[in-house]
C-alpha cells in the first residue's frame, strides 16, 4: 500500500496514535490481528485486476495485510513528520520485515549487485558487521570499513572508488554511542552519485529523522524502541524513492520472504503509539543515570553522547533532539569488575536487546561480543569492563539505588 497524504498534527504523539488507522469494516476501534495468509476475489476478474496492480486491495500475506500495513503507515508518517520536499509533505514508504536483520538484508540486496561496495564506519550493529562479512563478501560485495568522522577520508573514498554504490550509516552506534555526521555524509553521497542509508534503531524518529539530511533509506530493529515492549522482533525498510521503493524494494522483500505477521505487527503499532511519553522518560533517566555514573569512583568513564564530556556532544545536539537512552560505561576494575557488577544487579535486568520498559545490562566482552578477537573489540571501543545499558522507565531513585548496591 501506498503512503497516504499526511494530515497535519501539531504534535508527535498525534500523529504516532492515528497515522496509518483506517476504518475497520466491522467497526472495530483497532486495527484487528488480521491472521489470514490469503485474501478472496468476489470473481476472476477482480483477481486480474489485483495482480495486475489495477485496483488495490490484498492478496497474500506474505506480500502484506492490514495489520502490517498500519505499522508500515505510522512508521513512515513519523520518519517523514514535519519534513518538506519542494514546499510539499515529504512521502515515504516503509516495508516491515521480520526483523531487522530482515530489513537490512533487503536494503543491501535490493540495492547492490556484484561488484559494488560499501563504504561504512567501525561502529556497527554486530550481527550487520557478520552479514556485511559472511553473506555479502562470498557474493562479492565488499564492504570499506574507515572511520567516518573523519570527512575529508570518506569524500577521498567516495572520489576515488567508483565501485562504492552506498554509504552506510549506524548513529548513534554501539557501544560507545559514536555519532556520525548525517548532514555532512548525506550531502557526500548525494554530491558523487551513492546512495545512503541510515540504522536509526537507537534514536528512533521521535529523537533524529535522518530524511532531513537527504538520507535515501532508513532501517530499524522495530524490536527496540519503537516496539518498546520487548514483545516482539521485527524490522522495517523506509525509503523516500517511491517508484525503488514499490519495485524493487518490494520485490526484493517479498522473493527472500523476511515478511513480519498480523500479530506481532500489531503489538509493534500499539508500542509506537506511546513513543513520544516513553522516549521522554526513558531520556530523563538516562541523562541522571549518567551524570551519577561520571562522578561514581568505581566508574573509569562514561559513554553517553548527551554528557559535555563525549567527543560527539555537539555532533548529537546538532541532529537528535535529545541523546537517546543508550549508554556505556567503564568500570575500574576491567573484565572481574564487569562480572561482579552484572550478577551483583537486584532490579535492572541482565539482558541484551535494548528499548524496553526495564532497565538493561550487559558486559559486551563476556557477552555478545566474547567471540570477536580482542583487537577488533577494542578497534569498536568495547574494552574489558564495559557495561553496556539500555535506560528504562522505573523511577529513577530504584535504578540509582539498584547501581549504589552493584557498585559497592
Ligand atoms: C537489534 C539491532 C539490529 C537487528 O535487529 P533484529 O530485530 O534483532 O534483527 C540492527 N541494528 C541495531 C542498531 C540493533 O540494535
């Protein structure tokens, strides 16, 4: 389904509740969990006419069904919210997927074909990083992994490779809340012809919109925040290229089968709508829990973009409306330290994923990054004693107070 013309709302949350709701037949007040795999024809012809793209209308779910098309709607209304192209609302279209890795394999297979390459930073995704060198390598498509930061590096890249087809970005990037210059990349690629593409699962719209900075396409890991709820893994692929979007993009998404489905796409839709209130609770806890961690002696350093103290303070207050609630940080006593710490915690949850009501933590180099050789680990700022933690929405003096036992 297409985007439909946006409605004007004057605030986020608005648009987060209503974008993409359309009148149920049977008057229901929420879209329905619609668990069907195929759809009926009154007659032959109207079947004709639905392959054929002449009338709309669904067919088979793995090509889309009302559900996901609701979560599509609304995630496209809120990365396109407020943004104009040539004095008109900017249009989207997002493709949900089964996860995000789902998303980011059809971005790079709908986009890329033998012989092109990537340009990319350190910072990225580990499971993104594996596909980059386990899938596309084998099928010839390279990746240039440099550090991004550094422009003039990139536009050098950029100048001198003819075969770098996309520039890909993750901001802010795991674990040492990195930051890259959306405005500044997106204009590089736009000047010698790459597409770029954005992983925007840490800030979500509601703290940075990357089509504002002329990005081509964004992906999440719904799975995080936007769901919220930890209650569902899915994805999505939003592209301002209509016409790629409605073609190859689909195509792409519905050959290699990654299609999310009715019930965890409406989990999904009823997590965005509370986006706003939950961003905002979770960012008010972060920044406190960050200031308590920067001044706790058992703490070596914190790595919190919305901390003066990060190298990429005004990088992030330049493109994000508020630093997000993800953070790392370092404890004194190196990989013992970090062990201790974890199974010491009584209220904040050992976990990975991130972006849910809780509190979590994890210790990256015990963890999900404990078969990475220790050069690469510490080459993407995961030393020893990192905790990473995703801030949640208890109150605030429970998690401090859950830190002040943990870090005795
Ligand atoms: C979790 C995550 C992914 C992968 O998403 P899944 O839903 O687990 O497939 C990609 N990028 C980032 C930044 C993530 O945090």
């Amino acid at each position: 389904m297409s985007t439909p013309k946006q409605k004007k709302y004057k605030g986020f949350s608005s648009l987060a509740i209503h974008a993409g709701q359309h009148p149920d037949p049977m008057y229901a007040h929420l879209t329905p969990i619609y668990a069907s795999s195929t759809y009926v024809f009154d007659d032959a012809e109207q079947g004709m006419r639905r392959f054929a793209g002449q009338e709309s209308g669904y067919i088979y779910s793995r090509w889309g069904n009302p559900t996901m098309n609701e979560a599509e709607e609304k995630i496209a209304a809120m990365e396109t919210y407020g943004l104009e192209k040539n004095g008109e609302q900017l249009q989207a279209k997002a493709i949900l997927h089964a996860s995000g890795m789902a998303a980011i394999s059809s971005l790079f297979l709908a986009t890329l074909k033998r012989g092109d390459k990537i340009l990319t930073q350190y910072s990225l995704y580990s499971g993104t990083q594996d596909l980059m060198r386990s899938i596309l390598d084998p099928l010839e498509v390279e990746t240039i992994v440099i550090d991004l930061a550094d422009l003039d590096l990139a536009e050098k890249h950029l100048k001198e490779d003819a075969s770098i087809r996309m520039i890909y970005l993750e901001t802010p990037a795991n674990p040492t809340l990195q930051c890259v210059d959306l405005e500044s990349l997106g204009a590089l690629a736009k000047k010698y012809g790459k597409l770029s593409a954005c992983d925007n699962t840490f800030a979500t719209p509601y703290l940075q919109q990357p089509f504002r900075f002329g990005i081509d396409f964004i992906v999440h890991s719904t799975t995080k925040f936007l769901n919220g709820h930890g209650t569902a893994i899915g994805g999505v692929l939003v592209g301002t290229d209509i016409e790629f979007m409605k073609t190859r993009a689909t195509k792409t998404h519905r050959l290699l089968g990654g299609n999310s489905n009715g019930f965890e796409a409406f989990l999904l839709i009823n997590g965005m709508k509370t986006l706003e209130v939950r961003m905002q609770r979770h960012c008010d806890n972060a920044m406190k829990i960050a200031e308590y961690l920067e001044a706790h002696q058992a703490v070596e350093k914190v790595n919190y973009n919305g901390l003066s103290s990060h190298p990429d303070y005004a990088l992030s207050k330049k493109q994000m409306s508020h630093a997000g609630a993800m953070m790392s940080f370092e404890l004194k006593g190196g990989y013992d330290a970090g062990v201790k710490f974890m199974n010491a915690l009584q209220l904040c949850t050992r976990a990975v994923s991130l972006g849910t009501c809780d509190t979590l933590l994890s210790h990256p180099a015990s963890m999900s990054n404990a078969n990475m050789s220790p050069a690469l680990r510490l080459k993407s700022g995961i030393s020893d004693g990192l905790i990473r933690m995703s801030v949640g929405m208890e109150n605030i003096e429970d998690i401090m107070d859950d830190f002040e036992q943990a870090l005795k």
